[in-house]
C-alpha cells in the first residue's frame, strides 16, 4: 500500500504546478502566490516525511544508570 504522506506531498506539488501555471496564464499574482503557497507546503511536507523516515531507522539510545 502507497503510504499516505507521499501522496500529500505529490498533490501539494500537483497544485503548486496548477496554481503557477494558472497564474502565468491569466498574468494574474494571486495565483502565482498560491502556487507557492502549495510549493512550500509539498517541501515542508516532503522534508518532515524523510526526517520522520530517517528518524526511525536511528537506533534507540541507552540511558546510563
């Protein structure tokens, strides 16, 4: 199974890409502004995704007593 984090962050970098060329399309900023909005979110996402998928490959650490 497709685990669900990825595809947030495929959809984020889908709508960014709508939202960009909508806003290059009808030379309109809010849409350019929104692209990037979608852009930022899909890095934030990606990054949190690939830290989260590190951090558990990290070996516990043992406490000294």
């Amino acid at each position: 199974m497709v685990d669900r984090w990825i595809v947030f962050v495929i959809l984020e970098f889908v709508s960014a890409a709508i939202g960009f060329t909508w806003g290059l399309v009808t030379n309109t900023a809010l849409f350019l502004y929104i692209g990037g909005f979608f852009f930022s979110l899909g890095v934030f996402a990606a990054t949190r995704w690939g830290f989260d998928k590190w951090k558990k490959k990290q070996k516990p650490r043992k406490w000294k007593k």
